[in-house]
C-alpha cells in the first residue's frame, strides 16, 4: 500500500501568526484547527493549544495573561507563506479536560464580524442594491470591491438586522455572493467570482469523496409573480436552466433530468411581492440558479492548500464519467489534530451530471 507522501498526502503543521509575528511555541502546542468558509461570508477559526508548560522558572499557565493571546489581536493561519485565515480574536475559552493537561481555545473571525454585531432599522430610497453594498462597505470603513447587477428600488428596509444578515439578504435577491479579503468587502456574482480550478484525483490529494445527485429539490421552472402598482398590473417571471449559461458545460442538468423521468415540476413564489418587472425576473432567476447548483452535491477531504477556498473550482478526476469533472466550492473546512495531521474537507456543488 502506497505512503501519504507517495499519494500526495501531507502532514504539514500550519503556521500560527499573532499581532503580525509568526509564533513557533504556538505552532508546536497546535492541538486542534478548525477553519470554516462558505458562500455567506464571516470566515472563522478555532484553535486549541496546550496551555500548561515552563514559564518564569516554574510550571504554570502559559496564556492566561493576554501577553500572547489577546481579544482584538489579528490572528493568522499560514501554509509557509500562504495565508489560509486572516482574522481577529474574539474570544478565549479554556478548558480543563479529565487526565489531560489544560487547554487555551482561541476563536477569531474576519472583518465581516463588524457587521454582524451591528443591528439597525434603516430605510434606502432610490437604490440598487450595490449601493446599498458599498454604503455599508463604507459604514465599516472597508474598502468595495462591489459588481452586481440587478434593479434600482424605490424604498429598501433594513429591519432590526445585523448589517451581515442584511447584506447577505440582497446578496441572495440578485445572485450574488459576499467575502472578505483583508479589509475589502467583496460582492460578486458566482460567475464572476475568479477562484481558479485546482485539478485532483481520488487517491491522489483527493482522499475521501462521496456524491449524489438529488431531484427531490429540483425544479422544471421557478415563476415569481408580483403587483405593479403604478400600472396596477400583475408580474410575473418563469426562470428555467436556460438561465445557468455556461455553467451547465454541456452537462445534463437536474431540470431536464427531473422533466425527462418525472414531467413537469413547476414551483410559483409569490410571498415576495416584487414591484416592477426588473425585480420580478431578478428574483425568479436567483432563485432557480439557487436550487439548480445543488441537483449534484460532493462532499470531500483532501490535502490542503490555500487554494482550497470558496469560490474556486476542484476538477474531480477518476471518479467515474457521471460524476468527474468540476465542481464549485461552496464550504471549505481546514482541520487540524495530531491524529490525522492538516487537511481540508470541502462541499462542492455542479449543476449538472456527465454523460
């Protein structure tokens, strides 16, 4: 049987980086790493170290006195060079386990932790929703990386939301989806959002993988009927896969395969009440695009890298002809313990199967 070396596997041990110094003592008491990302935003850690050793000449605490880790301090994860987390901590827990030693569990997350511990009521006349995008990008002092498009509204409320819940809110509406890089608030469609493709086979960086493609959510067509008030006539939009574009790749996607074995399975919105035609479609189309990214999803664990992240594409090989091929990356969880070493578990998601 071939070695973890020889498969491609690695058991590298991250890099632990505190207020901008890489911290060796941290890296080797590492005990476990939990990093998680996905298409909502908030890009989070947890990170248990060992928290009882030699210190001032005796054996005691070795963190509790905030000299190291401390709340508000920029907190990164690294690969060598590469940057896997960026964030801050938010918090300090310590555990004392039975027959172990004590434990310090830091936990940070990014720069959209601002928006979400601030709650608003607030109203936006005239607006699209990349205004709104880069108003709160503003509010927070980000810096927007902000191109979506969609339609212009006459009044938009934020009502008792955390300004992340809402963003992710109009996020959804058109399509779009949100991410932190540093200090720069990111907005894009999924078509749009550049990650790359990182090829892998199973056996070979790709250690566990499995798959289904699932009807049961699938839908032929998605219509979203609304009221147009100042022309006092009714709205209304049927989205089909039509709309995913390229995104299909010549692949079979779930709504003709729901058609072709079951017939039609129409599903029709109306608790959205869009006011004009541009919204109507908008809605419509986010959400056919919604389920039909789902029909086929995979869910793995390979060897990490940075390259591992939501948004990029991992093109699955040796795995079969309906199912090889790529796939999105939707969540990524980076793990760490000293049982199985570093590796990363992920959610992909493609719209269509192989044939």
């Amino acid at each position: 049987m071939p070695s973890d070396s020889e498969k491609g596997f690695s058991s590298t041990r991250p890099t632990i980086n505190v207020g901008g110094e890489d911290k060796g003592e941290l890296a080797g008491g590492l005990l476990r790493l939990l990093i998680i990302e996905n298409t909502n935003g908030l890009y989070c850690c947890e990170a248990t170290f060992g928290n009882l050793g030699d210190k001032n000449g005796g054996h005691d605490f070795l963190y509790f006195d905030r000299q190291t880790l401390d709340f508000g301090k920029d907190f990164k994860i690294k690969l060598d060079s590469d940057v896997i987390f960026d964030g801050k901590i938010t918090a300090l827990e310590a555990s004392f386990p039975e027959g172990q030693a004590p434990e310090i569990t830091v936990l940070a997350e990014d720069r959209f932790q601002d928006l979400r511990m601030t709650r608003r009521t607030r109203s936006f006349a005239d607006v699209s929703d990349s205004d709104v995008m880069n108003q709160v990008a503003s509010d927070h002092g980000l810096s927007p990386s902000v191109s979506v498009t969609g339609p212009t509204y006459k009044v938009l409320a934020q009502i008792n939301q955390s300004d992340l819940a809402f963003l992710r809110e109009r996020a959804r509406s058109i399509d779009a989806e949100l991410w932190m890089e540093g200090s720069t608030l990111n907005a894009k469609p999924r078509t749009n959002r550049i990650g790359g493709s990182i090829e892998m086979a199973y056996g070979n960086k790709l250690r566990e993988f499995s798959v289904m493609a699932d009807l049961a959510r699938q839908r032929t067509s998605v219509t979203v009927s609304g009221w147009d008030v100042h022309s006092k006539s009714e709205l209304k939009h049927e989205a089909e896969d039509s709309v995913l574009g390229g995104e299909l790749n010549g692949e079979a996607s779930g709504a003709s395969i729901l058609k072709s074995a079951f017939g039609s399975r129409k599903e029709a919105v109306a608790h959205t009440v869009p006011l004009t035609s541009q919204e109507t479609q908008s809605e419509a189309e986010a959400l056919f695009k919604m389920t039909a990214r789902k029909f086929i999803v995979g869910r793995g664990v390979a060897e990490t890298t940075s390259k591992l992240r939501v948004g990029a594409y991992v093109d699955l090989k040796e795995i079969g002809p309906l199912f090889s091929g790529k796939y999105y990356l939707s969540e990524i969880k980076h793990v760490f313990d000293n049982t199985k070493g570093l590796r990363t578990e992920f959610v992909g998601e493609r719209p269509g199967m192989g044939k």
